[in-house]
C-alpha cells in the first residue's frame, strides 16, 4: 500500500473537475492516512475530505435519480432550487452552464411559464374537460406529443376513475 496520500486541495479540486470519489477511494486514504498518523484519519484531513464529498456525491445521485422518476412536466421550481443546491454540494462549486442543474431549471422554467407545475389550490376533482385542455397544453410544448406518464395522461386517467365512478362502473371488479 502506498502512503502518498492526496492533500485535501487536491482531493477538493477533483470534485470539482467532476471526479466521482467512492467509497473505495475514501478507504484507500482513510487507511493511507492511519498509518501516517499512527492514530487514524485526522478531523478535517484528506479521509474527511474525501468521506464528506463522497457522501455529498451521492445524495446528488439520489436527488437526480428522485427527479428523473417524474415526467418532465411535473418537474417544478422547487425540484431545480433542490437539485441545484446538491449539484452545488456534491462538486464544492457552483454549478453552471451545462450542469443537470441548469437543465432541471430549463424544464422547471418552462413548466412555471407554461402554468404545468401543481398548485396548492388544484380543485380536488378532475374533470373530463381539465384533462382535455392539459392534453392541449402538454402537446403544444412538447410539438403534437403527450408524454407518457405526463400531467395530462395522470389527469385523464383520475378524470376517468371519477367518471366511472359516478356510473357505477367498477370495470368488472364487482
């Protein structure tokens, strides 16, 4: 094992270029740095350097891997202040031009001025013709398409439970 160990501005300049630290990564100078020391990984040294951005690394993972889940017209301001604040995190920079961040704040952006994003004062029920004006809505921003699993497609799928549901038609269940 080698004991030439990274300082904690190195460590904290490969985050920033973009370098994923893992976990065996965090080991290795964990180990590298006990050694030296003879007493283990010292409070703010390059272990705790390196746990703390791989930790950091990988709650941006989960924060994209959360918002990728949602259709792109369900993503809201709130998601981008979110994915931007781990984003930023993550890589001990601000992020910028080109970064998930700034695509997520696109897309929020673009659902904010299209009036796409959940409100708090949505009326409880949906009705065939809310579903039908989101479909129009949906498919003049997406060029003639509705993506699938998007605001329109949820909100036709409630409006038709409703509908059945005032019929009396329980598709057969009963």
């Amino acid at each position: 094992m080698s004991l030439d160990i990274p300082t904690v501005a190195e460590i904290q300049l490969a985050a920033e270029r973009g370098q994923r630290i893992t976990q065996a990564d965090v080991s290795a100078i964990s180990q590298a740095e006990s050694a030296l020391t003879g007493r283990g990984p010292a409070r703010g040294g390059p272990a705790a350097t390196a746990q703390s951005l791989s930790m950091r690394q990988s709650n941006f993972e989960n924060k994209v891997a959360e918002i990728s889940r949602k259709p792109s017209s369900a993503i809201s301001l709130e998601d981008a202040d979110e994915i931007q604040a781990t984003e930023g995190r993550a890589f001990n920079q601000p992020p910028g031009i080109g970064y998930i961040s700034a695509q997520v704040r696109s897309i929020a952006d673009n659902n904010e001025a299209l009036g796409l994003t959940a409100t708090a004062d949505v009326p409880a029920y949906v009705t065939k013709d809310d579903a039908r004006d989101a479909q129009h809505a949906e498919a003049q921003v997406y060029g003639g398409q509705n993506p699938r699993g998007g605001m329109a497609a949820q909100m036709q799928s409630a409006a038709d439970k409703i509908d059945n549901a005032r019929r009396g038609s329980y598709g057969g269940l009963y």
